[in-house]
C-alpha cells in the first residue's frame, strides 16, 4: 500500500520558495493569506526569512529583517532575489528584492548570524494575562481572510465594532497561534509580528485605510528556544506612540508561554481619515 504525504501547512505553502532562473527564486501568493490590498504583508516578510535559510551560503540564524513594503504585490507569481553584501565572521548581512515582471513591488534587509554564549538578561516583563484557554476565540471580519489561518484570544484590545467608539489607549494583548497549530518556527515568528490590525483602528473605533510602509523584526530567541515553543500559543502585545499627519509607529513584543522574549517588533504604517 502506498503512503500518501500529508499536504502542506497552508502556511508552508505560502511560503514555498522553488529556484527560478538567474539566482531567483519563486512563490507565488495563496488567496488564504489575502489581505484588503494584497497579500498579508507578515506572509511576504516571512518569505523572505525563507529565501535567506534555503541559500546555499546562508550563515546562521535571523537576527533582524527589515522590510519596505514599496508597492502592492498582486496576485500570483512572484520573484526574490537575495544577495549576500556581507559575511564577517558571526553575522552575514543581506539585501532582497520581491519583484513580478520586472517590477521590484518589496524590498528588505536582513542580518543573519551565529548566535554565541554570553550573560543575558531580559529587562521588560512579560504581561500578566490569564492562560489562553481562559480567553474566548474571535474571529476577525470576514473579508480580512489572511486572519483565518491564526487563532487569535483577544486578552485586551479587540478589533472594534460599530458599537465601540473611540479608545484612549492603542494597546492590544492577544494570544495567538496558527491554525490549524503549527510548530513555531522564524518564518512563522516573523509572520506572528504583523498580526496585529493597524492601531488607529483601535483608537478612532473604526475601520480605516492603513497598510504597513516598513516592518522591523529582531528576534531575540534562538533556533532552540524557538523549537521548544512547539505549537503552543504565543503572547503578543502592540501599542502606538504618535499619530500625526497620515502615519504612525507601532510597536510590539512576541512571547513564547514559557516567558521566553521571543522576538520584538517596529512599524510604520499610513492611514487616511
């Protein structure tokens, strides 16, 4: 009898990456992952994670991606180029392009290195919110269909509805997790860091235009600590420091349940309104 392979995570398959000509490699966008306005922009940078660890002469592990997102990116193929700039002894440093027919439509940064034995310490806390399953599921609206491949627990900072009014405060604290459950690895850690809806939503009571100009993640946790995540929900709270004349920053901290920082997280995004 033969085995039939199990079909791939969606998100494995969001973000497969094959060789193309010249260098390249392609994927190409999956209508789960849509967005209002093209794909979910954690999927593309999280592609790009996977681009720099299938390169032949990757040097370790991601440390920080910085990605610009230049243009919308439509529906269908697309092209990554990666180019080392850099390799020192403990970091490699890297350029990336996503382009479609020519077009570059993202481009990002990445530092990636070998991770060595030193003191550490970690100076923020962890907030202190009851356990997943004591927080109900929702669902964000229907036509936002990328937030159908997570389970989100709402701790404070739910997406408003009609009824909600303005807020006083930007802060959002979820719990959160693929799903179907995955194992946590830095493609979906990268991914995790945008799911957070844009703030003003949160402090205006209503839905907007905004999307996501560029997107800083550092990760602080190792290939290991990350691994021992498993497919246990992760901690994530986002909050906004300034809103003025169509932008506004954001930032946020991802934790694993066992109180591990994993990764933190900077954005600029524009909104109209």
């Amino acid at each position: 009898m033969t085995e039939i392979a199990a079909p791939p995570h969606r998100f494995d398959a969001a973000v497969a990456l094959v060789p193309a000509a010249d260098g390249l490699v392609r994927g190409r966008t999956l209508p789960a992952y849509a967005n209002m306005v093209g794909p979910f922009g954690g999927v593309t940078a999280a592609a790009f994670v996977r681009a720099v660890q299938q390169h032949p002469d990757r040097l370790g592990d991601p440390i920080s991606l910085t990605v610009n997102y230049a243009a919308p990116i439509a529906d269908g193929d697309f092209d990554i180029t990666a180019r080392i700039m850099r390799t020192n002894r403990s970091n490699q440093h890297w350029t990336l392009e996503l382009a479609q027919e020519g077009e570059v439509k993202t481009t990002a940064t990445a530092v990636f290195g070998i991770r060595r034995d030193t003191w550490s310490d970690t100076e923020t806390d962890m907030p202190s919110v009851p356990s997943p399953d004591a927080v109900p599921l929702q669902d964000l609206p229907d036509f936002i269909a990328w937030a159908r491949n997570y389970e989100m627990r709402f701790v404070e900072g739910a997406i408003p509805d009609e009824t909600s009014g303005e807020h006083p405060d930007s802060t959002t604290t979820l719990w959160v997790r693929d799903a179907p459950a995955r194992p946590l690895d830095f493609p979906a850690l990268t991914s995790l860091c945008d799911v957070f809806y844009p703030r003003v939503f949160l402090r205006r009571g209503q839905y907007m235009a905004a999307g996501t100009v560029s997107l800083t993640v550092y990760f602080h946790a190792d290939a290991e600590e990350i691994a021992a995540q498993g497919d246990e929900y992760v901690l994530g709270t986002a909050r906004s420091r300034r809103f003025s004349r169509g932008y506004f920053d954001q930032t946020a901290q991802m934790w694993g349940r066992d109180g591990t920082l994993l990764a933190s997280t900077h954005q600029l995004v524009y909104f109209k309104g």
